[in-house]
C-alpha cells in the first residue's frame, strides 16, 4: 500500500483485506459502512477501532447504510 494514509499496525490480515478490496486511502473508507468493513475477513474489532479513529480525526466517517455500497 504505498501512498496510503490508513494508520500502521492494523496486522497483516486487515492490510491484506483492505487492500484486497481496493481500500487504500481513508477516504476510500466513506464509501463503505463499518458493518460492511468488518464483515471482510481479517478485518477485526481492533482494525475497526483504529480505522475509526484514523477517520475521525480526518473529519471523515465510515459510509451510512443506504449509501454508497463498497465495491
């Protein structure tokens, strides 16, 4: 993932999922619910937690269901 602004230290199975899903930045992240983030396989309650926190303190939040559908 180079050029990417997720945070570090996620673990390997999160990067491998995020990245396996085409997520690379954390705006890419908006488009897609938490429900939906967390339902990929290796992405788990502490991926979550730091992925919330990298967005929020960029002003940026998770999609809303009904949304915009994560590709």
């Amino acid at each position: 993932m180079t050029d990417s602004d997720l945070p570090g230290k996620l673990g390997r199975p999160a990067e491998r999922a995020l990245a396996a899903a085409g997520i690379q930045r954390l705006c890419d992240l908006t488009s897609w619910t938490e429900r939906e983030v967390a339902a990929l396989h290796g992405v788990g309650p502490t991926a979550i937690t730091k992925l919330r926190a990298a967005l929020a303190a960029h002003d940026l939040t998770f999609g809303r269901p009904g949304g915009a559908v994560g590709q």
